[in-house]
C-alpha cells in the first residue's frame, strides 16, 4: 500500500458499480478513465469478473470495482458472475447503482433495491443514457419512483457515452469519501494482469461479431506470450461449447476469425504499446459454463493470483 505524503487534502476510497446488465457500467468506467480498460458490448452480461479501475486525480483517488450486471443465473458461471456483484456492495465507501432511463422498471431493478436495502453503505442512484432520454418529466418521474424506494445520497443524470455530466458525478462521489491514502500508484489504471485485459479485448471482438449468433458460451484464454526485440508473439485460445458455434467464429475460410484476430490485435497493440503479432485458434469444451473444473481453468470460480 502506497501513501500519499500530500499536505493538500486527499479523499480515497472504493466504490462498487453494480447495475442490470446493459446499464452502461463500462461505458461510464472506460469515459471516467480516459482510455479502454474495460470491454464493451450491446450484449447483457458482458462483464463476468469483479475488475478493479482506478482513478487518481489531485483530489484524490477512487478505486471502482466493476461488477457482472445482476440478473437470475441459467448456469455456475452465471451464479458465479451474480456472486461476483454482490461481493462487490460489502464494506465499500460508496456504491454507484447504474439505471438505464429506457429500461422499464421490473423484477431485476426490484431484486437490486432490495439489496440496497441492506447495505450499510452511501448509494448514489446514476440515471444513464440522458442523451436517449424522450423528455424531462420522464426522468422526474423516475428520479421521484425511485428515490421513494431507497434513501439515496445524491441522484445524477448522465450519459456515460457522451460524457454527460459526468464531472458532476464524479464531483458527488468524492463528497462521500474521506480523507484517505493512495491505494495504488497514480500511473495505475486497473489492478488486471496484462494477459487478463488481453483475453477480454479479443472475446469482446467475438461478441461484437458474431452478433446474436454466440451467445456468452464463450471463453478466451490467453495461453503464450513472447516479448521479441521488434514485437510481442501473443497465442490466444477461444473456447466454444459447441462444433457449430465453432464454426461461426471461424466462418467461410477462416474470414470471420481473421476479422476478430485483427481488431483485437489493434486493441493489444494499444495497451501494450508495442507491435504484436496475435495467434488465434478455436476449441470445443462442451458444457463449460456447467463445469467447475472448466470454470477454474478459465479464470472463473476462483480469484486470480
């Protein structure tokens, strides 16, 4: 643990992102950061690991962790990404509860206020997606439904895409933190390893492709990397449950595979600052998502060392 040895005032602390899946979560993280840590997708339950974002500004520092959106589990991986957000809202300073404005209110915003319900700590309701928003007396009535349900500390409208209002969230957030230390280096942005990042920039390029075709029954793995004097050699493994889904990934003369090893290999490119050459192939575990020892093996089920 580093400490800051500022005179100026020093607000820290952690806060929990949770939300429905699709409420933007990651959106917001990767805005606030000011570069991609996270990865992102128009499919629910993109996110399956509790991944901490840092941010550190001359005011202070806040350690986010972003959460699986919550929703009812169909198998252990999905209880396993449930577990994961609701570990999140236990001894944090501030939990941020991320709505969607055009999302209906129903069963799963239902289930997370009753959870809030519980925690002992400060909540901020985030209304996202203003920028969609159809009219003003739409977002008070929402704001009034709401705020009757849970004694929230602050409520902000933003747009997490366009980077609306966000300062005035952020400005919220460290009024509920308190003088603290800096928790971990300011150049730090997450406390990922390199190949973790690595293996969620390429399934997030697999999710973006495919389209509706492949659910989340995928997995990614990152199984080699060589640093060479000109480039880094990175061997990535995509796992599939199925033949047929296997066949989608790779398409019609390994096209479609080729498309997702290129873009992923810019966004590697990006993070390691340095030229890289992505090997990708595809496997079939069937069942993996039911599997615990499948689980284990692929970065879920068990906290990374």
């Amino acid at each position: 643990m580093v400490s800051t040895t500022s005179k100026k005032e020093f607000r820290s602390g952690f806060v929990s992102v949770i939300g429905r899946p699709n409420a933007g979560k990651s959106t917001l993280l990767n805005h606030l950061l000011g570069q991609k840590v996270l990865i992102m997708s128009d499919k629910p339950q993109t996110t399956r690991n509790r991944i901490q974002c840092i941010l550190t500004e001359e005011r202070g520092q806040i350690v986010f962790l972003d959460t699986p959106g919550i929703h009812k589990p169909k198998h252990k991986l999905g209880e396993y990404m449930v577990g994961k957000a609701k570990e999140s809202m236990r001894d944090v300073d501030v939990i941020l509860y991320l709505v969607d404005l055009t999302a209906e209110y129903g069963p799963g915003e239902e289930y997370i206020i009753e959870m809030l319900k519980q925690s002992k700590s400060p909540c901020i309701l985030v209304f996202n997606k203003v920028d969609l928003l159809v009219s003003k007396e739409m977002l008070m009535h929402k704001i009034q439904k709401y705020s009757a349900l849970v004694d929230f500390k602050a409520v902000v409208p933003i747009s997490a895409k366009t980077g609306e209002n966000t300062d005035a969230l952020l400005d919220e957030i460290f009024a509920q933190l308190s003088n603290g230390p800096m928790y971990y280096p300011e150049d730090e942005v997450t406390d990922q390893p390199e190949r973790f990042i690595m293996a969620e920039l390429v399934r997030e390029k697999v999710l973006q492709l495919t389209h509706d075709e492949i659910p989340h029954s995928i997995a990614v793995v990152i199984e080699e990397v060589e640093e060479k004097k000109t480039l880094v050699k990175v061997r990535a493994l995509i796992v599939v449950e199925r033949e047929s889904q296997k066949g989608i990934v790779i398409g019609a003369g390994g096209k479609q595979l080729k498309e997702i090893s290129t873009l992923a290999r810019m966004d590697i490119e990006a993070l390691l600052g340095s030229k890289v050459f992505l090997e990708v192939w595809v496997k079939v575990k069937k069942d993996w998502r039911n599997r615990m020892d499948s689980l284990r093996n692929y970065g879920y089920g068990k906290e990374r060392e």
